[in-house]
C-alpha cells in the first residue's frame, strides 16, 4: 500500500474553516471522488486475511512462548486485532456496519482498502453480507467508469453519506496531486463504534489472562465468530 508523508487535518461537521477538505482532495480535476453504497467487497486487495491473523499468533505463541510473544511491543497492535475482531464480527452481525469503506481504484480491475481493512476480515466470517458502502477515489482518468455513481464534491456532502451529527470530528490526509487517488486515508469519531474499539493496553491484557485460562486455544476463523467476554479476562 502507497503512504503519504502529507499531516492529518482534522475538521469539525459542519465545516467552520475556509478550506473544504474534498475540494482539496480533486486536484483541480486531477481527482475523483464516488461514493457507492453497494460495493462488491470481492473485487478489494488487502494484505492480511484472517487467517493470516490466526497462523501469525499461533506461529508466534509457538515459537516465543505466550508470555514473551506478549511481551513484545511490536506484536501489539496485531495482539489488539485478536480481540477487536472478535467484537466486531457480533457487532456488524447485530448492528450493521457504521462507516463507509475508503477505497482507492488504480486502474485495470485493482481495488486497495485503504480504511476498513478490518471490516474485509471481519466479513469474511459473515458470508451474508456481500457488499459495503465506500468512497472510491481515483484519477479524472476513470471518471467514467463510475459514472452511475454518487460523485462527492465537498465535505458536506461526504460528511452526510457518512450519517454524520453536528460537530462529529473528521480526520482526512490529502494525497498529492500527481497520486493515483485523491484521499490517502479517512477517520471520523462515533459513539457507536468507540465502545467496541478498546485501547492496545486493554486488549493485549485480555489476551494474556484468556490464554492464561484457555492455554491450548488455536486461533482459527472459526474462534472469532463465538464472541468472548472480554470484560472478564480485564481487571479495569
């Protein structure tokens, strides 16, 4: 996946500066923005399934033993995924799926998750659901391929296909104009997915007093969809 070096700007809806984020985000043309609110999720290259998730903990706790795998600040924030999937997949199940995915098109059929990578592995435990709402960004170039879709102009408009309350934060990196998509990356605070996206500290802690009490646990696709009690492997 491409980076961009260019900072975080954080903008309150409704807008109360002199800058339109979106505005930015089309280059003067160079860029588009669609919005689709059935997109195939099929057709989205990312990097780790969740099996991959599962075969790198196993593979890990095997190797370093449980305690010191733990330790290690550098598997924190996958450790966190453990528990933040398992929670995610009883919430979508009930609740649906709050945010709109950001997806950059490179062209030739190549469709990168740049945002809700998350929610890819956490559907590919409910088969149910076969597309996503997303915003796609891409060059002027492919502009008409998505031409049955939503184009998203300004931040009005993509801060209300997000549902999004009076004074809800939105967090965007702007790419350059020379980039194969117009937005790096997207965030927005909500009440609604805070309460299930515990903190890296909470999670790793939790792991470790689960493993503790279940010390032959295989992580597997199949362990994720039984949602666990976290609450009560976490003295807060």
């Amino acid at each position: 996946m491409l980076n961009s070096a260019n900072p975080i700007q954080i903008f309150n809806w409704p807008n109360d500066q002199n800058y339109d984020p979106i505005v930015e985000s089309l280059h003067s043309g160079k860029h588009c923005l669609f919005y689709d609110k059935e997109f195939d999720y099929s057709k989205i290259t990312y990097r780790q399934k969740l099996q991959d998730l599962c075969d790198w903990a196993n593979i890990g706790i095997k190797d370093y033993g449980c305690t010191e795998f733990l330790k290690e600040k550098k598997h924190h924030y996958d450790i966190a995924n453990l528990v933040k999937l398992n929670m995610w997949i009883h919430n979508i199940r009930t609740s649906g799926i709050v945010k709109p995915m950001l997806i950059w098109y490179l062209g030739n059929e190549k469709y990168i998750a740049t945002n809700g990578e998350s929610r890819l592995r956490v559907l590919e435990c409910i088969p149910q659901i076969a597309t996503v709402r997303g915003f796609i960004s891409t060059t002027f170039d492919h502009k008409e391929k998505f031409k049955h879709l939503t184009p998203v102009t300004t931040f009005d408009l993509y801060a209300e296909l997000c549902g999004a309350c009076e004074g809800q934060q939105f967090y965007f990196r702007i790419s350059d104009d020379n980039a194969p998509y117009g937005i790096d990356w997207y965030e927005f605070n909500s009440e609604k997915t805070r309460i299930i996206t515990p903190g890296e500290d909470y999670c790793v802690a939790a792991v470790s007093a689960y493993l503790e009490k279940h010390p032959t646990t295989k992580f597997t696709p199949e362990w994720f969809s039984n949602l666990v009690d976290w609450n009560q492997y976490k003295n807060f």
